[in-house]
C-alpha cells in the first residue's frame, strides 16, 4: 500500500542490531529487545528517521530534474496572483511577538504521525498539497513545497502557481534547509511551531540554518497556519476508545509496562514519555478512531517505576476503559496538561527516557529547560554540569541531558514483532479479506464486460461494501487507491467524486487497498487488464513479479537488515533499465497502523534495522510509466525461521510465510519470461489461494476463484 519512500540518510540506523528473546514470566509473549544507541552511517549526514524536513538523494536513482522548474535565484514572477492564504500567512511575520522572515509547515501532528486527523492537516491547507508526506516553506516573497517521488504527479495537479515544486531525491533539488539558506538574507529568523517537529528534526534544522547565521525562532503559543484558517478549521477529534481484547492483543497491559519498566532500569533512568499514538495503543491494548484509517487516539503516555499516566481527552474514555486502565495501574490526565507533567518530573531530578526522534520538540525543550533549574538548585557542581545540557556517556554512545537519556523508544521493536495471538489473528483477517476481495473482483469484472460506467470512485466504495459485510470490518487502513490508466502511474493517486476517471476496459488498472478489522491489518495491491494488455504491459507487468517472487522466497542470515533484501525485487527490472521510486516494503501493525517501524525494505540503506522472526512486512515492487500506466503487486509477509541444512556463523537464517491470499491475474503474465521455477511459485500459491479462501465464497465468487487459480503453463 501507500508505498514509503525511506530517506538513505535517515536515523533508523538508530536500530541496530537488537536481540529478542521471551522469558518464562506471565509475559512470556512478549519480545524483549536488547536496544541499541544511536549511531549514524559514517559519511551520511544525520536525518531524523521521522522528520520528513530533508530527503537527500543518496542513490543513482533519479528523473528529471525539478531544478529545471525553479526560478533564478532571487526573481520573481509578478504576473503570478498573489495566493490568499499565503498573503494572511506573511501578514503575520511581523506581528509583535513573532518578528520572523519564514515559516516551515510539516506534514505531521503533535505525535510525528504519517496520517493525521483532519484539522491537523496545516500542510495541506496552506498549499492545497494534500498528500502524506511533505514540507511546505514559506518566506515573505516565496513558497517552496517538498515531497517525493510517491507524490510527484499528484503535487504538480495539485500546486497553484504561486509555489514551487521540489522534487526531493532529484539531482540538483536542495533541502529546505539548504534552500532557506540561498534565499534568505544573513541573519534571518525561521519560525516553526516546536510541537510539530521532533527534538532531532528541530535541532537539525537549527544547526543547518545557523550556518548563515539564521536563527531558528520557536512559537509555543501560536500556530499561524491556525490563525488563518480560523473558523474553518475542523474541530478536534473526539472518537470513543475501545479496548483492544486481550485474545487479539495476546499480552496483558501489566505485563507490558513491566516489560517497559525492565528496560527503564537497563537503561538506568526512571521515566519514560510514549507520544507515537500507535506505541500507546499497543502498550495499553486500546484502540481509538481519532485518526483516518487508523485505530489511535491522540494523547500521551508517562511510565514511572511506580505508576503510570495517560494524557487524554476524558470525553473519549468510557467507563469500560477508565476500569480496563485502573486495573493496569494507569491513572487519566487531561491531554493538555503533559508540559506541566514534564516540567513538574524534571524538577524533581526524574532521569527521563525521551526518544528525540519522535517525541517533539516542545517536550524535549521543556524538559531540558526544567531539569537545568532543577541542577542549579542542587548547588555549584550540579549546575557546572547544567552548562554542557548533553554528555557522552562513555563508550555506550548513549547521550544524558540535565537528567535524562535520549535513545530510541523501546516500545517501537516490541510492537514490531508479533505475538502468536497477534500473528493468528493478522491471518484470519487476511483471508476474510480475500474472501471480500474476491466478491469484488467478481462484480467489477463482470460489470465491465457488460459495458457499465463506473468511475474510480464507484469502485472504491463498491469495495468497502464488500469488506464491511465482513466479520470484524472496523475501517479501510488507508483511503483505496483506485487509478485507471495513467491515474495508476501516480503512487498515492486518490479519487475524488467529480474529479476522477472512468474505469477503462483498454488500460491497466490497479487497486492498492486495506482494511482495519478488530484482529487484523490488511495491505493488498493488485494490477489488471479488462481487455487485452500491450506485450510492452505484459513484460514490465512480469517483471515486476518476477521481483515479487524473488522477495518472496528469499531465505537470508537473522542479522539481515532490509535494505539488502531490496534489490531481490529491482533486479529484474534493472536488467532492462527501469526501476521505481518508492520502498519495496513497510512495516504492518496488527491491528494498528498500516505502516509502522522500525523495520522497512527499501533501496535507502539508512534503516540498519534487521528482520526479524515475528515481524510483518509488505512486498511491494512495481513501475510506473507518467501519464501512461502503474503496475504494483503487493502481498504482505511474516517473517518467520527457515529450516536450512546449514547455519553459518551459528546464525539461524529466516524467510518469509504469505499472509495475502488474492489471484494474480494470469492474462497479465508474459509465460515465456518465467522460469520453470517461478511459473511453480505462481502455481502453487494459486493452489493455496483456493484451498484457503474457497470455503469462504460460495456462487459465482467460488467461479472465479476457481477460475483465476487454475495452473498456468507454456504455451
């Protein structure tokens, strides 16, 4: 789904070898990781795994360059209109107590989340942008936009003329960093809202600024995209929590913080602050409906030794998860108190665990601010200390503030391996899934062979209708990308009623879409022809499952890290010169968010994060022609131990169990391309494909089971 696009630079190097072993107390399911410090790669520059502030190109791959679309330094176009938003947003700059020359607007909330509630989405208000990821950039004579290659196609349709499009990853394309400092005279003011950026995304951005002396300007009391926006804000969300039951969840909340508790007193401080919505869903087996597609609720969570606290709306809790809290020990504070917390736990000298990755800036900045009063009240040895606010401790890597560490949240690898109860239902998920997947295809081939219209968003909502008759259907996991013909070259294209295609028997058309059921996540794209595809269709089509198939069936040493893996799926279309710009595969939670870390597959080797038995994975690989056609195959994966004859090095070695059961669409398949190997592959999951989701179909959904899962053979 929703393919990533993973910086080469990013700190998900930050993961580096960790170790899971299960111990025989009452929390036996759960993985206990051995967690590493922070290390970047020698020769790359630090980028934060979560910030999306600057994505650097550090691969040959690469398109046309969006430098062709800049202007020259310094002109402007003056018979360009003025936009309206951007004009209220510049009238701001100067008002007392602002005083700034620029204003940087994230994708992200509060919580550094991917897909964000409604009236958090500042990014995509200011700009009109309203894809995932990306960074707007307003000074007062320009606007920059920066996305990737997910979003190329969709961002030229959607910038009006008064922005700039940066194509990130382009050759000559510079960071909004970089590019702040070529348009803004020395010794400007940056303005950011600090609750939107994490500590390290904030702190990079400080420092690349800083070398033409422009200071970066926090304002905690006001956000100015908010102020222009007005009453046309959308309210904040107030979905009810449920709990997430315990036969889904595989591992009790208690057993859980006593996990997290284990790893406060390895790491030697007392405290911890969780912000990733999905960290908190998992930790505390709830689940919310604040956020689009994904089941968390917006708040906060601190663990001490002694108790723990949940920063929350109070409305959202219902009296079914107020006395499922009470009996974890988890205690309920108002969501808007958590500085107050921070400032009140620093003061009393608590070594505070902090993931700067993703907890944001205003915490880290509030806390740091508190814990050096706290060290000047202790006297003069303690505030000699204050003045160098971060220490090396020793060979550990491991960086102290005033009285806190800063390393990697553990909560991120533990939810990322699966429990059994966990990987069982992610399994009976899927195959409801294909079962409802298989009613669609059904009905959507069948109505365009008698000649109906159906747009692209006819399908999408025919789709839901067919999952929501499943057991267990909650919501979709991400919204449905539905593209016919060159809409299927745009990667995160979303149809919009009045404002879409019809689905065209003549072209390719392909559907990458999920569903959030109460035990499971799905993720599934498929690619087919109505009528008859082109030899040029059916060679790159067959190429890019010959890559599937490839990653599929990859047996590597437990040590492996994604980005070694990615090249199983490229190397087939590589033979003929072609390639994609996205991920070959993300993280899946279970029953959580469609995409999470810290594990990916993707040719952007700065994820040094191994794969390991118990994680969920994507397997993705595609192409796409702009303004002609897209091809994506995608299956989601268990990575499981392998049963090889050999174990080199004493490493045990692991491969990969299927978890999407959906047909491949044969008429696709250029035959005399597949070896006899991959044409058993083909055949063999289709077997499977039939043997699990036939008893699930009945009528003329078990006909054209049957009928796309028969074997193919040479012609």
């Amino acid at each position: 789904m929703r393919p990533l696009y993973l910086s080469c630079c990013s700190s998900s190097s930050r993961y580096l070898s960790p170790i899971t072993f299960f111990s025989s107390s009452s929390s036996s399911l759960l993985p206990k990781p051995i967690l590493p410090t922070f290390r970047t790669n020698p020769g790359f520059k630090f980028t934060p795994s979560r910030s999306r502030l600057s994505i650097r190109n550090c691969s040959s791959i690469s398109a046309k360059p969006s430098s062709e679309l800049r202007q020259k330094k310094g002109s402007l176009d003056s018979s360009k209109p003025e936009d309206k938003k951007l004009r209220a947003l510049r009238q701001l700059f100067s008002k007392p107590g602002i005083g700034i020359d620029a204003y940087v607007i994230p994708s992200q909330d509060a919580h550094q989340s991917e897909f964000i509630a409604e009236c958090y989405m500042r990014r995509g208000f200011i700009s009109g942008f309203t894809g995932s990821a990306g960074i707007a950039v307003v000074t007062k004579e320009k606007a920059a936009l920066w996305t990737d290659g997910r979003y190329f196609l969709q961002a030229e349709k959607q910038l009006n003329s008064s922005w700039i499009l940066m194509r990130s990853g382009n050759l000559g394309v510079p960071t909004a960093s970089e590019w702040l400092n070529d348009v803004l005279a020395p010794g400007s003011k940056v303005g950011i809202d600090p609750f939107l950026f994490s500590f390290d995304a904030a702190e990079e951005l400080k420092e690349d600024i800083a070398r033409k002396d422009h200071e970066l300007v926090y304002l905690y009391d006001v956000n100015l995209v908010d102020e222009i926006w007005k009453e046309l804000r959308p309210g904040p969300p107030n979905s009810p929590i449920r709990v997430h039951e315990l036969k889904y969840a595989g591992v009790d909340v208690v057993s859980k913080l006593s996990f997290l508790r284990s790893q406060l007193v390895d790491a030697g401080c007392s405290a911890i602050v969780a912000s990733m919505l999905d960290e908190i869903a998992w930790l505390l087996n709830l689940r919310g409906g604040d956020v689009p597609n994904s089941p968390v609720m917006y708040a906060y969570l601190v663990v001490t030794m002694d108790d723990a606290k949940m920063f929350v709306d109070s409305s959202k809790v219902s009296p079914v998860v107020s006395n499922h809290l009470k009996n974890a020990g988890v205690e309920l504070r108002p969501y808007g108190s958590i500085l107050s917390e921070i400032e009140s736990l620093a003061l009393k000298g608590t070594e505070l665990w902090l993931d700067p990755s993703s907890i944001n800036a205003a915490i880290v900045n509030t806390y740091k601010a508190a814990g050096e009063k706290h060290l000047e009240s202790l006297g003069s040895e303690d505030n000699s200390m204050s003045k160098n606010p971060k220490v090396s401790n020793g060979s550990s890597g491991q960086s102290w503030g005033p009285c806190g560490v800063y390393r990697a949240s553990p909560i991120s690898l533990a939810k990322a391996v699966k429990n059994p109860c966990e990987l069982e239902g992610m399994r009976n998920a899927h195959l409801r899934d294909a079962a409802a997947l298989s009613q669609f295809w059904t009905w959507l081939e069948d109505e365009i062979h008698k000649g109906a219209k159906l747009t692209e968003v006819d399908v999408s909502d025919k789709l839901l209708e067919f999952r929501q008759q499943q057991d267990g259907f909650i919501d979709t996991s991400f919204d449905t990308i539905s593209g016919s013909g060159a809409n299927g070259a745009i990667i995160h294209y979303r149809p919009e009623p009045g404002n879409c295609s019809i689905v065209d028997s003549k072209k390719l058309f392909l559907l990458d879409s999920g569903a959030q059921y109460v035990d499971g996540t799905t993720d599934i794209t498929r690619t087919v022809h109505f009528g008859e595809p082109t030899a040029h269709e059916k060679e790159c089509f067959t190429r890019v499952l010959q890559g599937h198939i490839a990653l599929d069936e990859a047996v590597f040493p437990a040590t492996t890290v994604g980005f070694v893996l990615d090249a199983f799926a490229r190397s087939f279309l590589w033979k003929i010169g072609l390639d994609y710009r996205h991920g070959t595969g993300h993280g899946v939670g279970a029953a959580l968010n469609v995409h999470e870390g810290p594990q990916s597959i993707s040719f952007r080797y700065g994820n040094t994060t191994p794969l390991q038995k118990g994680m969920i994975v994507s397997n993705e690989p595609g192409y796409y022609e702009d303004h002609a056609f897209g091809i994506r195959i995608e299956n989601l994966l268990h990575v499981k131990e392998a049963n090889t004859k050999y174990r080199f090095g004493g490493i045990g070695y692991l491969t990969f169990e299927k978890l999407t059961f959906v047909p491949i669409q044969k008429k696709m398949v250029e035959v005399s391309l597949l070896s006899d190997a991959e044409i058993d592959w083909l055949n063999d999951y289709h077997s499977q494909v039939w043997e699990k989701v036939s008893p699930l179909v009945e009528g003329s959904a078990s006909q054209w089971l049957w009928d796309n899962t028969r074997p193919l053979v040479r012609q």
